[in-house]
C-alpha cells in the first residue's frame, strides 16, 4: 500500500480536490492511514502524470480556482491490481513504546509523563471514531468494519494504559 493506492481508492468513488482527498483521509482512514498535503499534491502530480488521474479546472468566482481530479481506467486497472494484490504485512511502529521498552534508562516520572500524553491522544482518537460513528449510522459495511476496528483499538490502548499508570501510581506509594 502507497499514498498512490489510497488516493485512488477515494477517487474510485468520486472525482475530488487534493484538498477533499486529505479531508476524507483525516474523517475515515486517519487512524490507520494518514498523509499530509505535502504527500498528496506530489502524488497527484506524478499520478496525472503517469495517466491515472485527470485533472479539470473548476473556475470558481471570488475564490482560486478548483482542481478536480478523476480517476481514468488506467488508474482503475491499476487500483484493482493493488485490491488483488498480496496484503503487506502490518506493521506497527511507536516511539511512546520504544521509549517505554527501554524505560528502565530513565524515571518513573517520565514513563508516567509518556503514558499520560499517549492516553491524551488515544482519548482523542477515541472520541473522534465515536462521533464519526454517531455522525454515520448508516455507514456502508466495510467502512463500518475499520471504523468498529480503531474504536476498538482505542478503547483497548485507553485500558491499557490506565492499568499501567495505575500500577506505577501503587508502586510509588508502596
């Protein structure tokens, strides 16, 4: 998977502006997909470029004119081959756990420190899947799935994490 893929799988549905592409990212993919506009507008490029995409010119009055790209058949071909594809293995990767892994190198504070911004975070993440779900009922199935899947992630990393700053918390009563 590529930012490539990705951007065609939301102009597989619909012709949109680079700008739309990273809203969609930021309201349905972003816990597990995300990219900045220093990623997207590139990728738009070298898409047009290599003939998946078209871009039309949507002249606008008052405001800059807007770019619209449209997925041609070529970038259809090509986003099914990825759909076909082999799924990459996931991989995570977590500067909070790295640091946590070799925390025996530094304070309890510290660790508590880290685990309280990564609950921060989490609850964030947390609260944003939950309205997206409250804003979306009727969801389409597959969307519905991944949404589900990072609630549920969330939710297990928020428990996680209590249970951690509660035990340093007893030790350092105790």
């Amino acid at each position: 998977m590529n930012i490539q893929d990705v951007i065609l799988g939301f102009l597989y549905e619909e012709p949109m502006s680079g700008y739309d592409i990273k809203q969609m990212m930021e309201n349905s993919v972003s816990y597990f997909f995300d990219a900045s506009f220093g990623a997207i507008y590139p990728a738009l490029r070298k898409m047009e470029k290599d003939g998946l995409v078209e871009k039309k010119v949507i002249q606008q009055e008052g405001k800059p004119n807007k770019n619209l790209f449209v997925i041609t058949e070529s970038g259809k071909e090509q986003f099914q081959q990825y759909l076909y594809s082999p799924v990459n293995p996931t991989v995570t990767r977590s500067d909070v756990l790295i640091r946590i892994f070799f925390g025996r190198f530094t304070t309890k504070d510290n660790i508590v420190k880290w685990l309280e911004g990564e609950r921060e975070k989490s609850q964030s993440m947390y609260d944003n899947l939950i309205s997206v779900a409250e804003t979306y009922p009727n969801m389409e199935t597959f969307k519905r799935f991944t949404l589900e899947f990072g609630i549920r992630q969330a939710k297990m990393i928020l428990g996680l994490i209590d249970e951690e700053l509660e035990k340093l918390n007893k030790q350092a009563k105790g």
